[in-house]
C-alpha cells in the first residue's frame, strides 16, 4: 500500500490532482475557522467548553457533525455541507414525484446538468432559512443553553443581516471548492468535503473521552472504534453479484452482444441517507420541547423522557424504526426493477433461467427486498453504537465513533481509494487494494 502511495505521488498529472485536493482542503479548513462578522469569539469559545461539559449542544449535534464543528463556533462555514446534502435529498424524492424531473433524469447528461442547477438554488434556499434560524438562536441564546454570556457584540439588524449573508455566501464557496475538487481533482468533491469536517471533530472528540473518562475509557474506545470501522468496510464492499447474458445480434455486418456481465447490488444499497432521515426526524421533537420547556404541558416532560433522552429504550426503538422504514424507502425510490428488466430486454440481456421481462422485474425485486432488510439491520445497528455508549460510560460522555461519522468516513475514504486505484491501474501500477 505504501507503494501505491509512492507510485501516486510520482506520476506527475495525479501528483498534481492530489496536491490540488489538498490545497482546498486547506482552504476549506481555514474558512471554517473563520468567525462571521460580529461573534464574540472569547464568549464563545467560553459557550463551547460549558456545553461540552453540560451536554447543551446535542440538539445540533448533527449539523454541527457535518460542519466541523464551525457551526457552534459561528463562522462564515457555519452551515458546513448540510445544506447541500438536504438538497441533493429533496430533489432525489421529487425526481420520482414530479414527471418533469424524472424527464430531466432520463435525458442523460443535459438533464442531469439541470438538475444539478436546481440543486444548486435549493441548496442557496436552505441556507438562508437554516442561517437566519441559527443566527436568530444566536441572538437570542438559545444556541448554546446554559451560557451566560451573548455570543455577538450586537442582536442590531444589521448584524444579524450581515451575518446570514456571510454564511449563506459561505454555503456557495463551499459548493463551488466541492466542484472544483470534483473537475479538477480525484473522488467526488462534495463527499471529500464532508469527510474533511467529520475527521475535524475527532480529536477534540477523542481528548475529552481521555479526560473525563480516564486513558482506560480511552483505550477501550479506540479499540471498540477500530472494530467498527472494520466491520463498516466488510459490509460496505458486500455485494450481491446478479449474473447477466447478452445474447449475440447481428448490426449490419457486425456482431454484437455475447457477453457476460452481473448486476451489483450492495447489501448496504441505501448508504448514509436512512440515518440522516431518521436523526432529522427525531430532533423534531427535540425542538418542540426546547420551544415549550416553559409552558408546563404534560406532553413536554413525556417528549423529554421517552423521545428526546437518547439512553431511553423508546428512543433507540423509534431510532432503529425509522432507520429500517426509510432504507426500504430509499432504496425503492433509487433502484427501479421495473426499468432494469426493460434495459436488458432492450438490449438483449437476461439472468440465466430468468425469462426476460416481467419474471425479471419479479425476481430483482425479490432479490432487493430480501438483501435490503441485513442492509438496515446492519444500519441501525452501527447507529446505535454511540446511544449505547452514552449509557454504559457517561451519559455526558462524547463517543467520537457514532455510526454516522464512521459510515461517511469508512464510504468515502474507499470510494476515493478506489478512483486512485483506477488511475494507477490504467499506468500499469498496482493499486491499493489487491
């Protein structure tokens, strides 16, 4: 592997790729460092270390996760990739909601471009929205609970408009680093990008573990971590290979077809997205707890113990619920079997001893139904490592190694390997993995 390295740097166009990737994730980077015009940064850096050690922050854990922890901090990358990824999400649902989408998608290349655009608007939307809500929190305190002291020199308009125009610009930068490390670079940018921020978070994440739990708690986390990780990698290159024919057909003069191929189909089909779903949803009533602690209703104090405290049993029941509805969900929104039968009739592909047509549609559902559900399992599973890690160290206890931080670093960095590997390949170079 550390050869492969070697050959990477020393071929002079992917050096160049990859020195060009890792200056915009410097730049990236400093940005999230960056504070927005008008945060106290003494008092927030003073917010921040009584949440930690108040746990007052787990509202906006996630959006905090994908930000690289710049979020809390307030800088001018404080919306980090989030907004991005719940665009991408949206216009994937529409797309089998709305015929002019799914019209768009079927066109190949132009339309994909156009979908892309409208990803981009949507993406600029959202960021306004969630800007001017974290900025209104700022203001107001209700961001960090607990702290004593404002986070901005002024709760004035100006500042507060000044403020979510410098995140929502900072949003647009972002997306334009992820396209250009995507064009000019190796891997997909955006993924890279949210790599970056979820590997941020993991050394403070780490030294707080060691702190307040002791180097043994430590230990053992490290230790429970590498574990995760490779059971992540075992199941993420898990795949069912479905066999395919082509029959030989005659174009003109020329022979065509005759060859073997399958079709791929990952026991984890659904990828990061049914956690996102499901952590999205139950911080909703996270939310209208936080906005009615003082109205004294009976439902608040059962929605704070049953829905919100991530150690109760009918959370992590609600949480492992959801996960398995929308990986079902998910995947039968993203693989049609209906329009993979019809390709391969089209042209002229079967499965051995599946006729063609509507018994193929039957059998890839069949086959997709029954490795979809080892698929959420799995999910729910390594999303429910950090909820029971509150429980039997410290309910207070920061686990660095959540389950979704660990799926998108462990897909990612193999996703990305793989493209190097690729290119060394076609150099006569042996790749990564062999």
């Amino acid at each position: 592997m550390l050869s492969a390295f070697v050959n990477a740097f020393r071929t002079p166009d992917l050096r160049r790729k990859l020195l060009f990737v890792l200056l915009i994730i410097v730049i990236f980077r400093a940005g999230s460092q960056i504070p927005a015009p008008g945060v106290d940064v003494a008092n927030v850096e003073r917010c921040i270390q009584i949440a930690q050690e108040g746990d007052n922050a787990g509202l906006y854990s996630l959006v905090n996760l994908f930000s690289g922890g710049a979020l809390l901090q307030l800088t001018i990358f404080a919306l980090g990739i989030m907004p991005y990824i719940t665009a991408s999400i949206i216009l994937q649902l529409l797309v089998v909601v709305i015929p002019r989408l799914e019209a768009l998608k079927k066109e190949g290349q132009a339309g994909q471009t156009k979908i892309t655009q409208y990803t981009r608007y949507l993406t600029l939307g959202l960021a306004v929205l969630q800007a001017t809500g974290i900025v209104a929190l700022a203001r107001s305190g209700d961001l960090l609970q607990g702290c004593p002291d404002p986070l901005l020199h002024s709760d004035g308009t100006k500042t507060f408009l000044v403020m979510v125009i410098t995140m929502t610009a900072g949003t647009a930068v972002i997306m334009w680093l992820g396209e250009l490390i995507t064009e000019r670079g190796v891997g997909n940018g955006m993924s890279i990008l949210i790599f970056c921020q979820v590997v941020a978070t993991f050394p403070t994440a780490l030294w707080q573990v060691g702190k307040q739990q002791g180097w043994w708690v430590f230990s053992v986390v490290i230790a429970i971590g590498l574990v995760i990780v490779a059971a992540v990698i075992f199941i993420e290159q898990a795949q069912r290979r479905i066999p395919v024919q082509y029959a030989r057909r005659m174009v003109g003069r020329k022979m065509f077809g005759g060859s073997s191929t399958y079709i791929p189909l990952k026991v984890n089909q659904a990828g990061i997205i049914p956690v996102i779903f499901a952590s999205s949803l139950l911080y909703l009533p996270a939310m209208a707890v936080q906005f009615n602690q003082n109205s004294g209703a009976g439902w608040v104090g059962w929605v704070d113990k049953y829905l919100v405290d991530q150690g109760n049993p009918v959370h992590m029941a609600m949480y492992v619920g959801l996960i398995i509805f929308f990986t079902y969900f998910y995947v039968s929104i993203t693989f049609n079997p209906e329009e993979v039968a019809d390709n391969m009739k089209k042209y002229g592909g079967f499965i051995p001893g599946i006729r063609a047509g509507k018994p193929t549609q039957d059998y890839l559902s069949y086959v997709l139904s029954r490795i979809t559900l080892p698929g959420a399992i799995y999910l729910a599973l390594i999303s429910l490592v950090p909820l029971v890690a509150f429980v039997m160290i410290d309910a207070n206890a920061n686990f660095p190694f959540g389950g979704t931080s660990i799926l998108i670093m462990v897909g990612v960095a193999l996703d990305t390997v793989k493209q190097i590997e690729s290119q060394l390949q076609q150099r006569n170079y042996e790749g990564f993995l062999r």
